[in-house]
C-alpha cells in the first residue's frame, strides 16, 4: 500500500456516514462511488444560511440600523433561485414558491428585533467569526476539518458560544435530540475549538438552531407555534471526552498510522432498523448493496 506524508482530511459528516453504516462509508469515500445528488432542500439551506450571514455581519460590524437596511428576503430569495438554476435542481413552479413562502416566514422570524436581541444583542456578545473554518489534527496522519457557523464571544465572562444554524422540514423530535450522529457534531467541534484556541471546555458553549419549514396545522394545537427550536446537546468533559473516543476509534480504524485508507479492513453493512439507515443510500437502489445485517465492527476480535 502507498504511503504519504500529505495528512488526511476528514470531515464530521464522514464519521457520521461510518458510525451509522460503515459498508456505506467505505463504498463513498475509499472506493468513490458516491454519485453527490443535489436536492431543493440544500439549495434552500444555503440560501437561508446566506441571508443569516448576511445580517448579522452587518449587525455585528456595523448597526443594528445597517443590518436592517439589508433587504434580507431579497438575499434569501435571489440566493436561492441562483442555487436551484445553478445546480439544474428539478423542480415545479408551485415548489419553488413554497419554498420561498417558508423561507420568508424564516426569516421574518428569526430576524424580528426582539428575537435578535434575546439571542444575539451587540451588547452581550462579540462576533468572532461567522462560516470559522479550522482543521486540527486527530491521529494517523488525519486532520478534521471543522466548519462553525458562528462564534459568538460574551462580553462579560469572555464565554464562547458556537452555534450551527439548521435548516430542517419540521422540529427535532426526542429521538433526533438524542441521536448521537447529530449532537456529536457540535460537542467534537467544542473538544478541537477548546484545544485550538486553548479554552477551558467550561468556557465553550454550544448549540444547534434549528429552523422549522413548516408548523403544525393551527387547528390541531393550541400552544403557540414557533419556526426556530433551540437544541444544546449535552457537553460536559464526560461527553466531549467519550466523542473524541469514538472519533478517534473511526480514524484509527480507518486509516494506517501514515494516513491512508484502510482499504482490507472490514466494513460492516449497518441498514438499521426497519431498515431505516438505507433510506436514501444508492447503493440498495442500484443493486451494490443487499442490506443484509452484518455484526458491527465492536463484536468482531
């Protein structure tokens, strides 16, 4: 096997993709077969993120007054048409407006002033940085690259604060909230941000903001609706300590100790339940996989 001394970069979402399925993970990354299928959904979120982005540089670096002179909608909705022709998204002229239609009740919002200042105030908080990307070693030659949405620092206790805005259908139900795949993101991202910037973990707070399409049929509920849901997983030195374990565990797994691929290493199909972790993989559909269980990678010696 060829060596390299050029380190690896890997990213949160290829240890997301081993943990849930590694025979998965091994057919998209070391043999490159993943055929990247761009969807209305991701166009929208780029827009969402764009508009966001937008308005709290302003806000932060210049007024609250010039910030609300942005024609936030306008961004949204230019940014979004632009992705959806760029990328020859399929799609009909009703699901376009819908679309927009929920984006601007997004927007309209998690940009009204009083949620800006709940949350975000220029007198509480400093902005360090939005779309922060840093890559920091792991092991075996691999480096992480992690991209932090926005950082904010406060004023008083010099607390940082690391948000990831998410664009989502509907809420994160107690399930999603608890899903491992997800709420590690954030906490590995508290663990190399800590090391990076040389924080104490106490000192760094996350959190995921997820921004809700759609709201329950008004009619159905009586509570008050929301479109944003806040999410903080658990972060404590016990939970960051036990993911950086198992990212770790993927790399060395993976990966030989100069770098490259471990490509006659086992690499278990994982459907999950119900089958549910081959909902959207490729590989059931065109026939390379038979998501038949195999025994996960920590019952094999």
């Amino acid at each position: 096997m060829t060596t390299s001394n050029r380190k690896k970069i890997v990213s949160f979402s290829q240890f997301s993709k081993w943990w849930t399925c590694p025979y998965q993970w091994y057919r998209d990354v070391i043999l490159k077969e993943k055929v990247f299928e761009e969807s209305i959904h991701m166009s929208f979120g780029t827009a969402i993120h764009e508009a966001i982005q937008a308005f709290l540089v302003a806000y932060f670096n210049t007024s609250e007054e010039a910030a609300y002179k942005l024609d936030s909608i306008g961004t949204f909705t230019t940014a979004f048409k632009r992705e959806v022709t760029r990328k020859s998204i399929k799609h009909t002229e009703a699901d376009f407006n819908e679309f927009v239609e929920d984006g601007k009740g997004i927007l309209t919002e998690f940009l009204a002033p009083a949620n800006i200042r709940l949350h975000y105030s220029r007198d509480k908080w400093n902005l360090i940085g939005i779309e922060v990307k840093f890559v920091s070693p792991i092991v075996n030659h691999v480096n992480l690259d992690a991209r932090l949405d926005l950082v904010l620092k406060e004023k008083m206790s010099g607390d940082i604060r690391i948000i990831d805005i998410k664009t989502a259908t509907q809420a994160w139900s107690a399930y999603q909230k608890e899903d491992f795949t997800k709420t590690s993101q954030l906490i590995l991202y508290k663990a190399v941000y800590s090391k990076k910037e040389n924080i104490p973990l106490s000192k760094i707070h996350v959190e995921f903001v997820i921004l809700k399409r759609k709201l329950y049929d008004e009619a159905k509920t009586k509570y008050e609706q929301t479109r944003i849901q806040i999410v903080k997983p658990p972060a404590y030195q016990d939970n960051v300590l036990q993911v950086i374990k198992e990212f770790r565990g993927f790399v060395e797994y993976s990966f030989t100790p100069e770098g490259q691929h471990k490509t006659n290493a086992r690499y278990p199909k994982q459907p999950g339940k119900n089958r549910s972790n081959c909902k959207w993989c490729q590989y059931l559909k065109n026939g390379k996989c038979d998501a038949v269980a195999e025994p996960p990678i920590h019952e094999v010696t």
